[in-house]
C-alpha cells in the first residue's frame, strides 16, 4: 500500500510539474493503469470529499447526466478513499450524484489510499477543469490552489491555459458580498455582470445593483453605464476622490510594468498581491533584494 501511495504522490508532482495542467488525462491514466483493480462499491457509502470547493450542482445538467447513466451506465469509474466508515469521493461527484438520481445502487470505482493533501488538491484541479463550474466554486478552486502551490496569477493562468486577466477578474468575484456570491452560484446573474460588480467599493450599492440586474433584466451593457454614472457621483460629491490625469498614467506604467493592480492616489501608491510568492516577484521585479532567513 505504501509504494502505491509512493506511485500516486509521485503522478500528482508530475501533473502539477507539466507545462499546462490536464487533469482528465491524470485521471485516465489512474483508471488505465488500475484497470484491473475497478470494484462495485454500494452508493450509499460514497461520502463528499471533504475538500470539496463545489457547493452547488445544476439540477438539469444532473438530470442529463442521469439519463446516460441508465442507457449505458457509469463509463468511467470514480476514484474513491476508504474511510473510517464507507468511502470519500476523490473524483466523479457529478457521476456519483447523477448514479444516484438514475437509481443505481452500485457504481465502479478504483480504491486509492489518498492523504489529505492529495484529496483538497486532486478535487481542486477537477472542479477548475470543469465548465459546468459555477464562477464562485471555481474563484474559490482558483484561490485555494494558487495558495497551496504558492502560484503567481500569472504562473497558474500559463498552467492552466487561461488567459491572466481572466483569472484577474475571476478573483475578484470573491470580493463580492455574501449575498450576491449566491446570485452568482445559482447564476441568477452572469460572470459579465458580477465582474463589473466587483470593482465597486461599496458593498451596499453592490447589493442594491445586484438586485436591479434581476427585476430590471439589465443587460452588461446597462450595469456598465449605471456603475460609471455611480462613479461619477461620488467623484462629484467627494472632491478628495478625484483621479487627476497624470496620476492614471502612473498608475498604468505600474501596472504595466510590475503585471499587478495598482492604485495610486495623490499621496500614497497600493500594490496588491496574492500571497508570499507573488510578493516575491514583485520585490524582484523592483530589483528589490530579497533574502529568506
């Protein structure tokens, strides 16, 4: 057990070591190379990983799902855990749950004696890979693998084969106040909405616009207009908010030059980051030396 476990951590380094990250063929090649393992293991004592990001699952993608499941049955075996009492899923959630609403009582599996960090990280990659994602679950999937792997944005955008500025914006949804991040995960508005969304401060007029999307049918073009016009009026009303003009341009040569946002005010320059990592690159990037002790 030991030296497959050995075997198993080992594929998890080399996933993560390729140059853009696939974790469909990961998992085909644990199906392939345990082929012979695949055993029948009752539903019921499947577990959720308790790692798992998703919160939310579309009912009718399921139901679909549900309905290939009992025409040709489960194709490809979810990977499992054995736990204290019956199994916790590592991969296939979306399989299992439609199994069950299809009315299996078993399902195939391959029984791999995962750690805990394997479990978060493996059910992170599979929920990132996956567009029927809501945008939070993935922001948070994003988030969480960006920190255990100590990623820049810019190195798991190259991972992943996303383009930086999506997953700029995508990050920026978890800046979002409770209320609208669940708008959001039952898609009650767009991704195109909820970025224009969250580059507001103010996370009552967040709330408040969030909810004039949905009983005004706005379209992203109407919420663009309106939070500009909000922008505007605060600028009006708040003098010592004014962005001069020459201040914008040394806020894009910034930008541009150290690949982060940028803030800057008359009196004070905010640079954000996401983690030690990315903080690191940015010190270098200033040619700033840095030395661990």
């Amino acid at each position: 057990m030991e030296t497959k476990k050995k075997a198993l951590g080992k594929g998890l380094e080399q996933l993560f070591s390729n140059t853009v990250i696939d974790f469909d063929n990961f998992e085909k090649d644990i199906v392939e190379e345990n082929s012979k393992d695949i055993t029948e293991i009752d539903i019921d004592e499947i577990r959720s990983n308790p790692y798992q990001p998703r919160k939310t699952f579309d009912t009718e993608s399921l139901n679909e799902l549900a309905k290939s499941i009992k025409e040709y049955g489960v194709v490809q075996p979810i990977i499992v855990k054995k736990s204290i009492k019956g199994y916790e899923l590592v991969a296939g959630e979306r399989r299992t749950k439609a199994a069950k609403i299809a009315g299996l009582k078993k399902v195939p599996a391959i029984i791999k004696n995962f750690d805990d960090q394997e479990m978060m990280e493996i059910a992170l990659i599979e929920n990132i890979q996956r567009e029927d994602l809501n945008p939070i679950d993935e922001a948070v999937s994003i988030n969480n693998i960006i920190k255990l792997r100590g990623y820049t944005q810019e190195e798991f955008a190259n991972k992943f084969g996303k383009s930086r500025s999506y997953i700029t914006n995508i990050l920026g949804l978890l800046k979002l106040p409770e209320d609208v991040k669940k708008m959001v995960e039952k898609r009650n508005i767009s991704m195109s909405h909820a970025r224009i969304l969250s580059k507001i401060d103010d996370d009552k007029k967040v709330t408040e616009l969030a909810k004039k999307v949905i009983t005004d049918n706005l379209s992203v073009h109407d919420l663009e207009k309106i939070s500009q016009e909000e922008k505007f009026d605060i600028i009006k009303k708040d003098h010592s908010k004014i962005y001069d003009t020459k201040y914008r341009i040394y806020e894009n040569l910034l930008m541009e030059k150290l690949d982060t946002k940028i803030r800057v005010n008359k009196n004070k320059i905010e640079i954000y980051f996401n983690g030690s990592g990315e903080l690191e690159k940015l010190l270098e990037k200033m040619h700033i030396d840095f030395e661990d002790e």
